[in-house]
C-alpha cells in the first residue's frame, strides 16, 4: 500500500527555477550527483561489499526522449535523508572525515538546473520503505511551502537512488555524452581506476581516464617524474600539500597543468599560475603536469574552487616555486625544446648498454637445463610432477636502475585468481620471493614444459622488477606499474 505525506520545504522555493539562468559548465550539476552516490558507497563500503551479487558501485547516465535518468545502486537514503535532499539550504549535522557532501550547490539545484520536473527516488539498504518526491518548477515560482512524499513498501535488501528529470533544458548530443565522459572520468579518475567505479553513458560508454604519457629522459631511460611534499603557516593556520610532477611527452594544453585534488576528487584542473608555467606559448605552460593533493583545505560551495582569496593561494604559488623537487622540474622543462630534434633520438650506445643490463636478467633463463620431453597437452598430473621437480630455491640477481635485486622462486598449483605474488624477504637487500603458479591457464597453452618454465620467468621478473621499481619510485598509480612493463619489454625488444 502506498502513503502519502507532506513534506515542508520552507521559503525561498523560487529560486529554485531562478538557479537554471545561472551559467556554470554541465558538467558540474553531474557532479553533485556522483560526489552523492561515491560518498554513500565510501561511508557504507563494508556493508555493501559484503552483500551477495553487489560487485561494484555503478553510476547510470542515461538521457533520452526529453528524459535524464541518473541511477546508482549505493546505499540509498533514509527518510531523514531524503527530506533533506528536498529542502533549501538544508545540512546534516555532521558529516564523515573528508566528506564530498558537505559543500555543494545540493541535489535539488543541481536536478533543477538540468530540468523543469524532478523525480527523486530512493531506499536505503535494510529499510522496508522507499520514498518518492516531484519537484515541478511551475508549482515552484508560486513559493509553494510543501510537497508529498509518497512511500511504498519494498524489500530490505534494495538499495538504490533514481532521480528522473524531464522537460530538459539541454540537449545531449553525442558529442555532449562524450565531453562529459571525458571531464567526469578525469575528476573521478581516483574512483574509477582505484576503486573500480562505473559511470555509465547510455549503458554502454564508460568515464574513464588514461594517464598522459610522460617524456623519458634520454639520460636515464626513466621519465621525468618526481614526488614532492611541502608544508607552511599562514594565518597561524598550517597547510601541507604532497603530490606529483612531471613533463608530458607531447605538448597537450588540455592535459597540462596541476590537478588540485581533495578527499582523491579533482576540485580544479589545468591550474597554471603565470608565475611557475610562464604565458602560453611557454614550454612549461604545454608540457609540465601535476597533481597536487590539498585534502585539509577549504573549498568554495559549489567545490570548483579553494578558498584562498585572502593572500593564500599567493603563498600557495610562492611555496610551489620554492619547493625544490617542484623548482627542479620546471628548470628541466625550462631547458627543453620540443623544436629539438636530436632530444627524440635515443643514443644507440645507451640503448646497447641498457640492453646489456636487461639481458643480465635473460642470461640465468637460457642457461635453466632443457627437458626433451614434448606434452601435448600438458595434463595436470604431468604439471605437478614437473613442478614437484623443481629446485624451489631457484635465485636470480637482476641489475636494473643502479641497484641490485634478488629474486627467489618458489612454485605452487594454486587455483587462485593470482598466478604470481612478490613477497618481500628482505627489503633493505633488494630481496624478494616470486611465488608462480605454472599451471594458470595461459600457461598450460605451452607444450614444452622447458618453454614454459622459461616463459614463466620471464614474466614474472619483468612484472615483479615493474611493480617493485614503480613503488621505490613513488608512484601510486597501478598505470604506472603497467607503463613500467612497456618500457622494458621496449628495451627487451630491441636486444637481438
């Protein structure tokens, strides 16, 4: 049986409609919604986790026949929450550590700036009740002081918010969907590729996000990337920020700049002041790029922006300046030239002393003792006893970027998703243990089991010495640890 009551949404109802002749990019009512939906999953992430056929938050986007329909599957919202959701200027009392819902324009606006009729539906994980509410703009610029919500019963196991918006104001074209999959995927970026969320276009275009690709330094065959930190006092208050710097390979005006982060959520992209990235036609303003984590800091209502008019951004971009790491790179990209030709090429005689290293680590693979049995195919018994004939204590000393490793193998049939772990024995001493499993199925593609044994080594070194040599260099990123095998199976194919 479905209720009915009165909602009290106060004075003041007409500036919902008046909101709509605001101009602000459309990306960022979308925003609100998807700080709404990512902050539910993160305040209730072990209980969602836990429950039967919830794999992942997911974001639905989807918009036609003069219709916007935004889903998601998060937690839902109670009863309080979704009072709230309709009310002007209303807050809760408190809000979880770092919170994404405690500033914002609001779900209301946002919905209304979007369309003239709203319909927000929602119902929270373990309740019996979901509620429904319409806000219409024409019964809205009368100053209307209440609205029905209407609540039907339903399963305590759903969860879900739906928020419906006709009589749109804007138009989605197909390249409208795909600038907002673009713009989204970078501010989410954090969510998508660490937490594994989906924002979903039409059902089937996914927000994503591909990290540029950084210029190597023909020196060293590494790229131009350094972590930095800092922190200072202004207004007796401290402040500290931490993130990343680095040169972009291709000039990309786009790309290029610092990415101001909050609570892992772009706040304000491409943010170049004149003072370090110089006028636009300067190599830094083209190539260097950033991220700078400011989680402690204050942000303007609608979080497009920090609150640092006051003289602290000054101090902010002095500190940048100062810091040395940061300092450094812009000299670097100061003394590039993208007109330079020779700067492209890399130097045969590096690249064959590279090579020499790398083959340092193909070297104890070739001289591992061949059997001149054929399987075809391999059975599992056959796998095991081969296995079981190992010598488990198989060591390996690869030289790679100034250091030596120690690599230790040990084999296991293992039905796991994981073919291969790093364990760490002793990290002062570059020492690890590879922990493979021959019998993953790729592998068991291979006949020969010498073939095998050497395919098997040398995937798991390269892919252990990535992923190790990734997190020594401070990267925090897992494209970073793919970009890392790329560049050494690039060397590796050069080698004759």
């Amino acid at each position: 049986m479905i209720k009915s009551e009165k909602v009290n949404i106060k004075v003041g109802t007409s500036i919902y409609t008046t909101y709509k002749d605001i101009n602000i990019p459309l990306e960022n009512p979308f925003k609100e919604f998807i700080d709404n939906s990512t902050q539910s999953y993160y305040d209730h992430k072990e209980i969602l986790d836990s429950l039967s056929g919830f794999k992942n938050l997911i974001i639905k986007i989807n918009t036609g026949d003069d219709k916007l329909v935004i889903f998601d599957n998060a937690f839902g919202m109670n009863k309080e929450d979704f009072d709230r959701a309709l009310k002007l200027g209303a807050r809760k009392s408190n809000y979880s550590p770092q919170s994404r819902g405690e500033f914002g324009i609001g779900l209301k606006y946002a919905a209304m700036y979007l369309g003239d009729k709203v319909t927000i539906e929602s119902t929270e994980y373990g309740s019996d009740e979901k509620y429904t509410a319409t806000l219409d703009s024409e019964e809205l610029r009368n100053n209307i002081e209440e609205i029905t919500r209407y609540i039907e019963p339903v399963g305590k196991a759903e969860h879900y918010t739906k928020i419906t918006i006709t009589k749109l104001r804007h138009e989605y074209s197909i390249k409208k969907i795909q600038e907002l999959r673009d713009k989204l995927g970078r501010i989410y970026r954090f969510d998508i590729n660490e937490n594994g969320i989906e924002i979903i276009f039409n059902d089937n275009l996914k927000a994503e996000y591909n990290e540029p690709k950084l210029k190597i330094n023909l020196e060293t065959l590494s790229e131009y990337y350094e972590t930095f930190s800092g922190e200072f006092i202004f207004g007796g208050k401290p402040y500290s920020y931490s993130g990343w710097i680095g040169i972009l390979e291709t000039g990309n005006v786009s790309d290029a700049g610092f990415s101001l982060i909050k609570s892992n959520r772009l706040i304000k992209m491409n943010y170049r002041p004149e003072k370090l990235f110089k006028k636009s036609n300067s190599f830094q303003y083209q190539r260097v790029i950033g991220e700078i984590d400011l989680n402690d800091w204050p942000v303007v209502s609608n979080k497009t922006d920090f609150i640092w008019s006051n003289g602290l951004e000054e101090e902010f971009i002095y500190q940048l300046s100062e810091n040395k790491k940061v300092k450094q790179m812009f000299e670097i990209a100061n003394k590039l030239r993208y007109k330079d030709d020779k700067q492209k090429q890399i130097d045969p005689k590096k690249i064959n002393k590279v090579n020499d290293t790398v083959q340092s680590l193909l070297k104890p693979l070739k001289e591992i003792k061949k059997t001149q049995v054929e399987m075809k195919p391999t059975s599992p018994e056959e796998v095991k006893a081969y296995i079981s004939s190992l010598d488990v204590t198989t060591k390996m000393n690869v030289p790679y970027e100034g250091n030596e490793y120690i690599f230790e193998f040990s084999y296991v049939i293992d039905e796991s998703d994981d073919w291969l772990k790093v364990e760490v024995i002793d990290e002062s001493k570059s020492k690890y243990r590879l922990v493979v499993n021959p019998d993953f199925p790729i592998f068991n593609k291979i006949s020969k089991e010498s073939d095998k044994l050497f395919v098997i080594h040398n995937f798991s070194v390269l892919f252990a010495l990535a992923q190790i040599s990734s997190r020594n260099a401070g990267f925090k990123d897992s494209y970073k640890f793919t970009q890392k095998i790329n560049e050494i199976l690039k060397v590796i194919g050069k080698s004759k």
